[in-house]
C-alpha cells in the first residue's frame, strides 16, 4: 500500500501531534508500507498567528496537487486541518478521491481562548470540514463524545501509542532540584490552563519543558519555577525518572501524549477528571484525577511507579498502527482510471 500522509504538523515542530504521525510513519514502513507526507518544509511559509514557533504553507494548493498526482497513492490521510490538510481535502473532492481524516487537537477550545471565538463557532467550521471524510479518527472515547455531541459524523475510534522501547525508567536519574519535583511537558500556550499548575501551593521544586506563545510573561510571574525550554526527545526519558509527579493541568486534550510517557518512565500523573486523563489514566492508579490538582499533586506522590508503568503498557504502538491500516479507504473504487496530469483549471485554484 502507498499512503498519502498529508500533515501540517510536523518537524522541527514539538507537539504530542507531530510524536504520533511519527510513530505512525515508522510503524507503516515497518509493515512494508510506504509513505508519502507532504509537510510545510517545502513550502514557502507563514508564522501562525499567536503561536509563531509554528510555521504554515502558504497558498499551497497547486503543489500539493501535483506532489498527490505524482504520488498516485492508494489511500490519503489528512491529519490536520490547517493550509495543507485544505489543500488535500479540495483536491479530494474535486478528484472525487475519497480520504480520511484525524481529529488531533481541540482547536475550538484553542480559539475561544486565545481569541474568545465561540467554541460552537470553531466546532460548526471543523464539523464542515470532516463531513466528506470516509473516516474520522478520533483518540479516545471522551472526545468522541464531544463530537458527536456537536454533529460529527464517521467516526472512528483510534487510540494512540506511546513508544515503551524508548520511553522507560532510568535508575537513579536526578535533576538535581529540591525534592519532590512536580513537572509539567508541554506547549507553554493558551489552552494548556498551565497557570492552574504554577499557582499551587507545593513542596519543593516545580519543573516546566516547554515553549510557546505564554512563556515570557508566565516565566515573569512564576519566578520561582524552574523553566527548562525544549529537550530532544531521547532526553526526556531522563527528566520524566527523575521527577516526582507529573501534573497535567489542561482541560482541552484530545488525549495528552506525554501523560503516558511520563507513565511508561514511572512517574505517577495529577490531572482533572476531564476527557484525555481520564481516557489515558482513567481509574488505573497510575494517577491520581481529582478536582484539586493540588490534592491531586501530593496524593500522586504515593502512588508506586509500578503502577504507572503499568498503566503505560497497555498503549503500545503496534496495535495501535493496525488499528489505523484498518480505518483507512481505497482513494479510488476498484477498476477506476488513474490521473496523471494536474489539469489547468486545477492549478488556477491554487494561485
């Protein structure tokens, strides 16, 4: 099988989004597959508006229709809903080429608070924009809830994977901070309620990795946390063994990946009982889920490494990629012609 993976999320960008269509890349090829991604590297490109470490393909409809007819692929995935994703999905439908489609971040709730744009508002755009898919995949049953609440339609349940041959516990790892240590991984930005973290009252040391739109003025206003910035991701084996408790404060995740990497290293998780912690920690005791992430930070200290690792385990990637082949559709029904050659009025669409 050939796979069109079109992305507008990929490196050198750091996001839970970019680490699973990794993952997912390295699993296909695996099985014998082969992938094509059109990512923005190639392209001439933009900073996103408020968040201008991400960079965006501009106008980028005529070369994606002609990287997808040289592809000539046999299924296509949208991932993302941004420039590129557009692109591929009016190149879909002008083809009559059927795609599927993933839902990976919670951009309404991004927009309503970066911009207090309604959030029904966001959701009715996204909810036109998967329409046409064959396939919606969607990371877990909490978030499948929030859509069909809104109207989303082909939904399909797609768990994601954390890599456990990477991600496990260094003996001895220390950080050399004032113990406990309560660490925060992530984007350092709007949605991820960070300051819910920053303003507990904790003993000893509070830890952020991480960048984003936020990271000035909060580094302003919590002084006393220690800021570490971005780390390769191999390093972060180290720091999720040498802290204490994991803390993930936001209430807008469509899963929350590093949860379970922080897990699969044995550091117990505090979080609120809000859909992504509770798909990925659920009542599995490899954390603690309460409404005050306070009680939630020191009752996580308790909790046995063991049984975050634990926890962990049951998110291995491989069946999570077989998961994915099983979602996919034929871009084409069985038997139809094959185009070669973009059309004229095909690359008028794009300028």
């Amino acid at each position: 099988m050939k796979l069109a993976l079109v992305t507008d999320a990929w490196l050198p960008q750091v996001n839970g989004v970019v680490t699973t269509l990794l993952e997912l890349q390295d699993g296909l090829r695996a099985r014998g597959h082969e992938v094509v991604v059109i990512e923005p590297t190639p392209f001439r490109r933009f900073a996103c508006p408020g968040y201008r470490e991400i960079e965006l393909a501009w106008r980028p409809a005529r070369r994606v229709a002609q990287l997808l007819d040289e592809a000539q692929p046999d299924c296509i995935h949208i991932a993302t809903e941004g420039p590129l994703g557009s692109a591929a999905r009016a190149y879909c439908l002008r083809r009559g080429l059927a795609f599927t489609t993933a839902f990976h971040t919670r951009f309404p709730d991004i927009l309503a608070k970066a911009l207090h744009i309604p959030e029904r508002w966001g959701y009715a755009w996204f909810k036109r924009f998967h329409a046409p898919s064959a396939g919606v995949m969607v990371p877990t049953e909490g978030m499948l809830g929030i859509l069909r609440r809104h109207g989303f339609a082909n939904l399909r349940a797609w768990s994601h994977g954390v890599d456990l041959s990477l991600f496990q516990p260094i003996a001895g790892a220390d950080l050399g901070l004032p113990r406990p240590v309560f660490l925060y991984v992530g984007r350092v930005s709007y949605e991820k309620n960070l300051e819910a973290f920053l303003r507990l009252d904790l003993p000893g040391t509070k830890v952020v990795y991480g960048v984003g739109p936020l990271l000035e003025r909060l580094q302003r206003q919590h002084p006393e946390v220690v800021w570490r910035g971005v780390v390769p991701r191999s390093d972060l084996v180290r720091v999720y063994s040498a802290a204490d408790a994991f803390v993930f404060p936001s209430h807008s995740e469509t899963f929350g990946l590093v949860m379970l990497e922080a897990m699969a290293c044995g550091l117990p998780v505090a979080a609120f009982p809000v859909p992504g912690p509770l798909d990925v920690v659920g009542d599995s005791d490899g954390g603690v889920l309460h409404e005050d992430l306070r009680h939630a930070a020191l009752q996580a200290l308790e909790i046995p490494r063991e049984r975050a690792m634990a926890r962990a385990r049951q998110f291995d990637w491989r069946p999570v990629c077989d998961q994915f082949i099983g979602h996919l559709v034929p871009a084409r029904p069985a038997g139809a012609a094959v185009v070669t050659k973009t059309s004229p009025n095909l690359h008028k669409l794009g300028t």
